[in-house]
C-alpha cells in the first residue's frame, strides 16, 4: 500500500494547478495567434476575446478570494494586469483597435512565469 504525505499531496495538487494554468495561457496564446491580423470584428478576434475574457474574468475572481495563498502585493499586481486584459479586450471588441500584440506580451509572460 502506497503512503503519501500530506505535503507530498499538496505539492502534486499545486504542480498540477500550475500546469493547468499553462495550458489555458497557451490556449489564450494560439486563439491570440490565429486572431492576429483579422480584424476586431472575425469570427477569430471574436473567438480569442472570448475565451481570454472568461480566463482573466476567473483569474481575478480567484485572486480576490480570502482564501488565495499568493502574497497580497502579487495579487494586487495579478489584478491590475488582468483590469489591462479585460480593458484591452474590450476595445478590441468595441472595434477601436485589432492589435492584439500587447495581449500576446502579458500573455506569454504570464504563462512563462508559471514554469
């Protein structure tokens, strides 16, 4: 019979959450890529803001939750990039922009970061 620690535990349960977490940034990273060059209002932009809402939208909720372990300052930084997102997104949306080359930089080193 195989005995774990409770640390050991925790330690897979929190690799496997970072890992998770990659992929949806590496998710968020190919729609941005298939959207880059389509204007705001294609099927492809329309597709990559959605699905780069809904993470930064989740994000943010998690990260104002009591129980999120992060230190405050990180999470009032995590916070503040993700209000950038949510802004930047919506203007693509609205149609001012179809530039998604900043969403690729945080994205990308958001993502790097959790390796």
């Amino acid at each position: 019979m195989y005995r774990f620690s409770y640390a050991e535990v925790l330690d897979d349960s929190a690799t496997e959450g970072r890992r998770r977490e990659q992929d949806l940034f590496s998710k968020v990273l190919d729609l941005l890529k298939k959207a880059d060059g389509h204007p705001s209002d294609s099927r492809e932009m329309m597709e990559a803001m959605y699905f780069v809402q809904r993470l930064w939208v989740a994000l943010i909720k998690d990260l104002g939750h009591p129980d999120n372990g992060l230190p405050d300052m990180l999470k009032g930084q995590l916070i503040s990039i993700g209000l950038w997102v949510m802004r930047e997104s919506d203007r693509i949306v609205r149609g001012e922009t179809s530039d998604v080359t900043g969403l690729i930089d945080i994205n990308t080193i958001i993502r790097d970061g959790l390796k």
